[in-house]
C-alpha cells in the first residue's frame, strides 16, 4: 500500500525480484553457482555465489554449454559479483576448451555482471579482451538489467 507521505515528485523506485517464469529451465543450483534458461527474456543466466574449485568451474560451464546447444542460446548474462578469482589454470581452460564449444553451439553475447572492484573484476575485464577476438562478444556491467540489455540487443541502455 502507498501513502500519500511516501510519494515524492522526481523520485523513482524500482526493485527487481527473481520469479520462475513458466518454461524456465535449471540446468544448476549448487551452492556456489546456479544456471537456468530464463524462457523470457530468452537468455542463459549464471549466478556465482562463491568460490568454485578447478572440477566445479569447468563442469558449471560445460553445463552452460549444453544448455546453450539445448536451447539454442545466442545470449548469455552471468552474474559474477560474487564470484572469487579463476584460477589461471581455469582461464586458460575456458579460452581454449570452452570458448570454441560455446561458440559452436551458437553463442553471441556474453555480459558479465562484476563486482564494483577486486581482482575478479580485472580478470573478467580480461577475458572479455580476449574473446571478442574469438567470435564471442562479450563485456562487463556493474548491473544485471544493463548486461540483460546487452545480452539481449547488442546495445547498452541509456541513462535518462
């Protein structure tokens, strides 16, 4: 319910809760990460809620790489603000096994959500550098809407 004393002229407020869509799929829900087919928007969507050792990263992704050739995903959000550092091992892992698998399925665009700053920000930074060169774009967002918006459309949103 509003009351008269919350509603204040040039003010906006907006939140944003995760609910199931029907048709959603999950692919993961562990601890430290989960993966689902979002049916609308019609995206892959990743939450890192932690470290993930070497055995879980590389199963996680090739997880995501099957849901990508299932559903035919040309768009990918994953939410990694929460994600601790990829070991140098796994980085080179994703370049070289992952990413040609990904992008065989079909993917086109890969927006990270980072953290405001850490080393896992740098690296994703990185990465993103690095795949571009690939056939895969991808780039960073400090929020989900925004890499959503990418993600979905090539095009980043404009701040009114």
């Amino acid at each position: 319910m509003i009351f008269a004393d919350d509603i204040k002229i040039a003010t906006a407020y907006t939140f944003s809760v995760p609910i199931a869509q029907t048709g959603d799929e999950v692919y993961l829900d562990e601890p430290n990460i989960s993966i689902r087919w979002r049916s609308v928007p019609q995206l892959l969507y990743a939450e890192w809620k932690g470290f993930a050792t070497s055995e879980e990263f590389r199963s996680a992704l090739l997880t995501g790489v099957r849901a990508m050739r299932e559903r035919h995903v040309i768009s990918y959000v994953s939410d990694g603000r929460k994600a601790k550092v990829v070991l140098p091992d796994d980085e080179k892992w994703a370049r070289e096994v992952w990413l040609p698998q990904a992008v065989a399925a079909g993917l086109k665009r890969m927006a990270v959500v980072t953290a405001s700053a850490g080393l896992s920000k740098m690296a994703y930074e990185d990465a993103a550098h690095a795949m571009d060169s690939h056939g895969l774009s991808m780039r960073t967002f400090d929020s989900v809407a925004e890499a959503t918006t990418w993600a979905l459309t090539g095009l980043k949103p404009v701040a009114l």
